[in-house]
C-alpha cells in the first residue's frame, strides 16, 4: 500500500509543520505519485508514538485487574506505542528465569512494543540485591511500589546498575514517615479527618538517592514526583552534573488536593498534593527540570477502589487519558507548547531510556499517532479498553482525541468512528 496523509500538522526535529506524510510497504517514505490511498489530514496533528515509562499490566499475577493485552491495547489507543512496565508482579521478574516468564507474554500478547524492568531486590523485599546482570532483557531495574529503606543496599545497587551501565529508576517513599496515610497531608486531610502522608516521605529518600548516585556515577531516574522539595532537589542535583531524570504524571499536574474528593479514584501513591505544588511541578516541566511524564498506569478492580480515600487501593489509570488531559489543561490555556508536550512525552523518555529512534523521518518504519485536537469530547472510562476503571478524570471534557496509532508499520488503534483512517497498511 501508498498512503498520503495530506496537509497534516507533523512533528519533526522539535517543530510542528504543515505537510505531506507519504508510507510506502509501511515505511515512511520520500514523496511519490499515485497512491493507493489518500487521507486528508488538514485538520489533524501527527505526531512520534507516544512512550511510557511507568505502566503496571499486572501481568503475570494479577491478570484479574489488567493483562498485558488490554493493558496495550489501552496504550495504543491513548496514542503510545512503547510502555516500560514496572516489576511488582508475580513472580516478581528478580531473576532471569522469572524476567522470560514475562517476556513470553509479552512476545505473545502485546500490541504494541512493552520493555520489562527488572526489580532491584528480590521479590521487592529491600533485602538481597537481585542477580541484575543475568536481566538482560531488563530495560532498568526498580522496586517500584516499594521504596528501598535501607541506604546500604541502595547504594550496593547503584554500583551494580552503574557497572551494567543501565538505570534505577527509584520509587522514593520512606515507609517510616508514612504513620498510616493515604493521601497528602494537607488541608483537604485535616478537614475530614484523612491521615496524611508528609511530602518528607518523598524528597527525603530522593535526597539521600541523589547524593548516592552523584557518588557511585549511576544513571538514575526519579518516578512520579509529586511536591515542590522533590523538583528543587533534582533542580539543584542536575546543576551538579548528577547524571538524573525525573518523571512527573498528569494527575500531578492538573489536579492538587483540593480537587479531592471521598472517592477511590482520587488514591493514588504518590498523592495529589497541594496547589503550590501542582505550580512547582509545571515549572519544573517548563525549566527542563522535569524530563518526561509518566501515567503511572495502574489498574484495579472496581472493588478494590470502591472504597473510599480509606479503604481503597493505591492507584489509577491513565494511558486512554494522558494526552487529552495534557493538552487540554496545558497547552490549550497556553501553559505549554505543544512541541514540549511530545518531547516530554515521546523524545525525551525514548532517548533516557534507550527505546529506539523515534522520529516520522523517511526510511523508518512507520510509528506515530493522529489526533483531532478540536474533537472534544468528555471522559467515559465505560468506553476505556483497560479493564481499569478509576480516573480523577472522570466525566471530565477534554480535547484531543486519538484517530490512529501505528507500531512498527502495523495499525494498533482506529477509532471505529475514524472513517478518513486506513484500515491496513
């Protein structure tokens, strides 16, 4: 097949231009005459696939909240067409034999390209340091949902990491901070009797990291930051040629604790914090000191965050929301250019994270994503294709909706109502 997409808005080398995208065999291609297939793309923007540093697929072991397949399935249709998937499963991929468990799953099951961590310890547990250098398949290593407590062991990691001349990429949380919270200890907790979780829980482990890998030489990634102290510290570690990243999540960044309300859906770890915060984040993501949003994707069955800010599991989804929600809350108001938004989520995660080129330039397979910027629509999770349900966003109208994605030349979402898309390539 010989597709044109015409007049479209495409993202190229940090700027957005208006032209012509030709495919050829599935691959983009220089221009030619005589296609078999003409889109016209005028009112549309095309963009690099999307990738995701931060899903939980669930899968192996908890294939009752998500699998590897809707979990990618979902991931393609929010626009993404790489993931990292986190290693709180079961097994826990702490060996090599447990790591290919997953992998096999992966080759068999998954839309779109998914890259597995290994976990830092064994079976997450803070204790022994997993055998990394037989996790070759292992895009990074993580203990996430779990910080590692004990400095001793995190700096024994670090230098194993640094030798195999990969990343951590640190759930920073001090367990013995947290007295029994579950969302940020701020106004909202105070005037309805929540207990809260300290921002100290967060930055505190942060700053013993960042110490830690400015001596051990360690490439070393920050997850889902959430409050003023954590940006400032990475801030002021960068300048000190610390070789960190950071990830930052939508909710983090258009929601604070007083968009709270008593419903599992507003539970997430790290929690929604203040609106100081909230501002303190989107600075760091316009001064470069935040490199990349993550979801933080983490599905859970409609019982086990059906109970409240109390009794709920930790955790929402995100993939079907995460570009909408940005655009509609950042770059429509004019917070964020629109060429930001996708460095921060396509560019800069692929590159830190060795995920292969990702760029529409001629030659390479096709991988991208169309959306309608002026669809507005509102968010139904109903309509998800995770089998999650819980999103702040909920009901809300946003803008921005997904017409196709394409993976390695293959097409892994179309909209059903997308009649202009190609059905094959």
């Amino acid at each position: 097949m010989k597709i044109v997409f015409k007049n479209a808005s495409i993202y190229k080398d940090g700027r957005i231009t208006s032209e012509d995208l030709f495919l050829s065999d599935k691959v983009v291609s220089d221009p030619f005459l005589r296609p078999d297939f003409v889109v016209d793309a005028k009112n549309y923007c095309i963009f690099p696939g999307f990738a995701d540093v931060h899903v939980h697929l669930r899968e192996p072991g908890f294939s009752y909240k998500e699998t590897i397949a809707t979990g990618t399935a979902a991931a393609a249709r929010g626009g993404f067409t790489r993931v990292c998937a986190m290693p709180n499963l079961q097994p826990v991929p702490d060996n090599c034999a447990h790591l290919n468990t997953q992998l096999s799953i992966i080759e068999k099951d998954a839309k779109i390209r998914v890259y597995p961590y290994g976990a830092i310890t064994v079976e997450e547990k803070g204790e022994t340091i997993a055998p990394m250098e037989e996790m070759e398949g292992a895009v990074a290593f993580s203990d996430d949902g779990r910080g590692v407590q004990s400095p001793e062991k995190m700096r024994c990691a670090m230098e194993k990491v640094a030798a195999l001349k990969k990343i951590i990429a640190a759930h920073c949380e001090d367990e013995s901070l947290l007295h029994g919270g579950y969302i940020h200890d701020g106004a909202y907790a105070a005037a309805h009797r929540h207990k809260g979780i300290c921002s100290q829980s967060e930055w505190g482990p942060i700053q013993r990291d960042l110490a830690l890998a400015g001596e051990t030489g360690c490439a070393y990634h920050v997850c889902h930051i959430s409050c003023a102290e954590s940006v400032a510290l990475i801030r002021q570690a960068k300048k000190r040629g610390v070789d960190v990243t950071c990830e930052t999540a939508p909710h983090y960044l258009t929601l604070c604790d007083g968009d709270l309300q008593e419903d599992g859906r507003f539970k997430m770890n790290p929690p929604l914090r203040s609106r100081a915060d909230r501002e303190a984040l989107i600075q760091g993501i316009l001064d470069g000191t935040i490199d990349m949003i993550a979801t933080d994707h983490a599905p859970h069955t409609a019982e086990e965050k059906g109970k409240g800010l109390a009794g709920s599991l930790m955790g929402v989804v995100g993939l079907e929301t995460a570009f909408p929600v940005l655009y509609t809350h950042l770059v429509k108001p004019g917070i964020l250019p629109l060429e930001r938004l996708v460095q921060l989520m396509s560019e800069n995660p692929c590159r830190r994270f060795g995920l292969g080129a990702c760029a529409i330039r001629a030659g390479m397979p096709a991988d991208f994503t169309v959306f309608d910027l002026d669809a507005a629509y509102t968010v139904d999770p109903d309509t998800f294709l995770t089998m999650g349900r819980a999103t702040p966003f909920a009901g809300m109208q946003v803008w921005g909706r997904c017409l196709l994605t394409v993976c390695d030349g293959q097409i892994v979402w179309r909209d059903p109502a997308a009649d202009t898309m190609p059905q094959t390539l």
